[in-house]
C-alpha cells in the first residue's frame, strides 16, 4: 500500500474537534483590515486585531491566534465578487470588504507538518513530543498556489507555557518506515493551539 510523499511543510489543516467529533467544514466569516498589505495565505495562523479585523497571527503571537485561514472572498479589481482559497496583499479596502474564511473553534485539532525554525523540508520526531508545547514556524508560503510552508519546531518540545502549540498525537499514516508497527518517528502530527484568542481572559 503507498502512502503519501510529504515534500514540504503545508500550513495548518483541520481534522476535528478534541473530543473527537468530525470537521464538519464550519467556517466564521471575519473581515479582513481594509488595504492589509500581507498576504494570508490557506493553512496560516490568523489573529483577531485592536480593531476587530483578522490579520495574520505570528511566531510570537502566543495566545492570540484566533485560528486558520481557510479561504476568503473579496472584490477583485473589475468589482465582481471572488471567492479564493487565500488572501492577496492589499486587496481589502474600506469600501470593497475581503472575508476570511476562519476555522476559529479553540477546541479545533489540526494536522500539520513538523520541521524545524527556519525550514520547510519535514523533520522526523517520535512520539515523545506528544503532549509538549511546540514552536510555529511561519514559512511565508506560495502567493502563487495559495498554499501555506507554516509548521511546527518539534525540536522546541517542551513545557514551556508560551509556546503557541500543543501536541496531541502523532499521524502515522506518514511515519518514516510507510507507517509499520516498527516507525518510530513521525513527519505529521495533530495538535491544538494551546490558549486560543477567545480563550484569553486578558482580551485584546
């Protein structure tokens, strides 16, 4: 039986909640700042802002990562309605409005590609990782596919409080050895952001 070939980190995909019910595809429509000038592209962390605009969430935005972006709608520049699967830089402005498409549920369980900082190429972790905190590492992706390079710093596993991200379990389907009984190590895991946005008791 084959199984899949990762070549690269891939963003943040959504698997199903942490009590174990389905993805069900649920999205909540959040405006984007008008003329943001970044790029967000399909699998990155996003943050609600001061103003109540979604704007991309970073590497040091613990606890304030609202969720991920899964698509988006916008009014391209001959003013038709346009649906895409990410952001392009500075479409938004303040009288043609772009939507993202977040999966914001703060019991959400995603699946994603480890690697280490500075990386896209996937890097092999045991399952001693589970249950540790882990570093993001925000690759800047493909404007051209839409398609996200975020992943995680299995490297950085520890208890650390701030760290953004919490291993739940490993994805064997992807394990160096095509996932055997004996695999011992794990390109992909499923994780959780550990104090998401809405979660934060302090606010914005």
């Amino acid at each position: 039986m084959a199984y899949p070939t990762i070549d690269k980190t891939y963003g943040f995909k959504p698997v199903n909640r942490l009590d174990g019910l389905p993805y069900a595809g649920a999205i909540r429509q959040i405006p984007i700042a008008p003329s943001y000038a970044t790029a967000i592209l399909n699998g990155d962390t996003v943050k609600v802002d001061i103003n109540g605009y979604i704007v991309a969430a970073s590497t040091t935005d613990s606890g304030n990562i609202v969720g991920v972006l899964v698509g988006c709608s916008y009014i391209n520049s001959l003013s038709q309605p346009t649906f895409a699967q990410a952001y392009p830089a500075a479409t938004s402005t303040s009288t043609n409005m772009a939507f993202a498409f977040v999966v914001d549920d703060p019991s959400a369980v995603f699946r994603v590609c480890a690697t280490v900082a500075g990386s896209t190429a996937p890097t092999a972790y045991s399952r001693a990782i589970v249950g540790s905190n882990v570093a993001l590492v925000a690759n800047v992706g493909s404007t051209t596919t839409g398609d996200s390079y975020y992943g995680i710093d299995g490297s950085s596993a520890a208890t650390t409080a701030t760290l953004p991200v919490r291993v739940v379990d490993v994805v064997p389907d992807t394990a160096t050895g095509n996932a055997s009984v004996a695999a011992t190590t794990y390109y992909e895991f499923l994780v959780k952001f550990n104090t998401a946005q809405y979660n934060n008791t302090t606010g914005i």
